[in-house]
C-alpha cells in the first residue's frame, strides 16, 4: 500500500479517490491548475511531508461513498452541474465579497492586518470571471455539447490559460488575507468576509478541477481510463 500514489499527479488523485480534494485543501495542495504536478513534487514543493498526505487520502476510503463519480456521468450533466453548483454560485458570492471587503477597508484601514486592496481586487476578478464563463456558456461548452471534439481545442487553451490566472489571483487573495485568517478581535464582518473568501477558494478550485481534469481532456479526447 505504501507509495502508491506519491508519484501519481494531484488532479488523478482527485479524479479518482472521493474526498481527496478537502485533503489537498487542508495541506494547501493546488489541484486545479497545479494539477499536472505529481504528490511528490506539489508536497516538495509547499514543504510538506509527502506519505502524511498519502496517509490522509488512504484513510478516505469509503468515507464518500454518496460523491458522484464525475467521470461516469456524460459530458451534458457535468457542464450542467458547472452552471449550477460553480457558475450561478460565483455569480451570488462575488457581489457580497465585494461588499464586505468594502466595509472592512472602510472602516479598519488604519489596523494593522487590514487587507488593502482587496475590493479593487475582487471588483477586478469579478470582471474576469464574468467574461470567462460567459465565453463558456456562448462558445465552449455549446461546441463541446454538439461534439465538436478537436476543435475545441483553440477554446479549451484559452479558458486553461484564464484558469491559472484565477489560480494567481487566488494566490493574491491569500497573501492580502493572511491565508484568511482575520486577526485576534476582528469584527463580524472581517470574520464572515473570510469565511467567503476561503469558500470561493474551494468551490473555484473544484470549478477549475473538473474542467481542467475531467470536462477538457475527453472533450478532446484525452481522458485518463479510470479502472
């Protein structure tokens, strides 16, 4: 047992065992864009002890027996679960963020952990995100829907290279928020503020995951053979 998938890559891994991607999150692994990276090497590289992670994802065995398998289902129902579970939900969580980091700024600007920046951060992600899934829902997820195959190749480069920089503004998020931990005495804002934040970091990176690793490869025909 031991070993086995240390040098499988993290977005096999999260394809593949249910449950695996609440592990990567609590060791800060990135399985969405940084998903081509073996445990091995995603583990080096944030200093963390590669088999504990391995240990962990073993342990998850049967613990999600009722997750849905997304490489069963066809490509139809997981471009709908994308519009309803990660699309509309971006759509209601990216307004009141905005709000909240409003607030925050506003009225904390003179402590010393309040995360300036981070409105004009989230309006400008708000604007990204926005266009990027609507180039989705118009162009790519219609071509994928009608077979379009290796033509949507062209497309599919371009949502993945949007893709990472969702993943570095993310990464931006975090550094401005002290990895969303609000400090000692924070407000009830500042706290429901991050408790947001660190939810859009987990549903865009499940998002990102199940177009980058599922929905993208066997829409060009790409699709690891789960067995």
């Amino acid at each position: 047992m031991a070993s086995q998938l240390l040098d499988k890559t993290l977005g096999d891994i999260a394809c593949s065992i249910p449950g695996a991607t609440r592990v990567f999150h609590e060791f800060h692994l990135d399985f969405c864009c940084g998903g081509q990276k073996t445990l091995r090497e995603a583990a080096l590289a944030r200093g963390v002890d590669a088999e504990r992670v391995e240990q962990r994802l073993l342990s998850l065995s049967g613990e999600d027996d009722r997750e849905i398998d997304w490489r069963q289902v066809p490509p139809e129902r997981l471009i709908e679960h994308l519009l309803q579970r990660y699309h509309a939900v971006h759509r209601e969580q990216l307004p009141e963020l905005i709000r909240l980091a409003g607030r925050v700024e506003q009225v904390h600007s003179d402590r010393e952990h309040c995360p300036l920046g981070l409105t004009e951060l989230l309006i400008d992600m708000q604007q990204e995100l926005e266009s990027h899934m609507q180039k989705e829902e118009q162009i790519l997820f219609p071509m994928i829907q009608r077979g379009g195959g290796r033509m949507a190749g062209g497309p599919i480069s371009v949502m993945r290279f949007e893709h990472d920089q969702h993943g570095e503004t993310l990464e931006r998020i975090v550094e401005l928020t002290d990895d969303m931990q609000p400090p000692a005495n924070a407000c009830n804002t500042w706290r429901a503020l991050y408790r947001g934040l660190d939810e859009l970091r987990c549903d865009l990176m499940q998002h990102i995951h199940l177009e980058n690793n599922l929905l993208f490869p066997r829409a060009l025909g790409e699709e690891v053979q789960h067995g």
